[in-house]
C-alpha cells in the first residue's frame, strides 16, 4: 500500500515539480486546450508560488507526483467575470495550477490532493470562525 499524503512545496522541490508542469503543458496541448501553451507556467510562477506560501505537492511513496497552488482571500480577477459570485461577501480558497505527473495519471489522485486541500483550508476557516 503506497503512503500518499500533501505538504508544502519547498524551493529545492522545483526540479521534481517542473517536469510534472511541462507533462502538463503537452497534456493539454494533445487534448486541444489552449491553456498553458505560451509557456505559464515557469519555474518563476512556481517559485512565486513558494515564496507566497501558496504551492502544495502530492506526495506517493516519497516522490512527487502532483502539484497545486492554493491561495485564499479575494482575487482582483474574479471581479471581472462574466457573471456575478452567488455570495461574494464571504472568503474563498482558490486552487491553481493543479498538474499530476503521468506516471500516475489516472489514479484519482488528483481528487485526493483537491480534497486534502479543501478540507485543510475548510478546517483552518473553521476555526478562525471565518
């Protein structure tokens, strides 16, 4: 039985999550999305997301094998959506940047890093009565 679980990217993680994003970036190249194909994100999006305390890595048998961003409060973007929020007086998390490396693409992993970090979050606004 594997040992899955998530924590926080660290700098030194950057050469193990950059092949996951490129794998990533073809991905959805071969799928016909056009996101992600003008080279977001780099290395320098990925290290931003460290320096913010913002980047997670799904961890399986001691190896990297997915990577998000996850980012709380409000993001100017989102007021400019075609559209209106149901509620947009209470916080939100926003998860970006969710890539899973092929070598375990279709193992519903990247389910289990999105709910970790939603129930993490979700906890974490409970007790802080947000």
């Amino acid at each position: 039985m594997s040992l899955i679980y998530i924590r926080k990217a660290a700098k030194n993680d950057l050469e193990q999550i950059m092949p996951i994003i490129d794998e990533a970036k073809k991905f959805l190249k071969e799928d016909g999305n056009p996101q992600w194909q003008s080279g977001y994100p780099d290395a320098d999006a990925i290290n931003a997301d460290i320096d913010q305390d913002a980047a997670w890595v799904l961890i399986v048998d001691q190896k990297i094998a997915g990577y998000t961003a996850v980012a709380s409060g409000s993001d100017p973007n989102y007021h400019q959506i075609d559209g209106l929020w149901k509620n947009d007086l209470d916080p939100y998390v926003m998860l970006f940047r969710v890539a899973i490396s092929n070598e375990y693409r279709g193992m519903h992993l990247a389910s289990y890093l999105l709910s970790s970090l939603i129930s993490l979050h979700y906890r974490v606004a409970y007790e802080l009565n947000l």
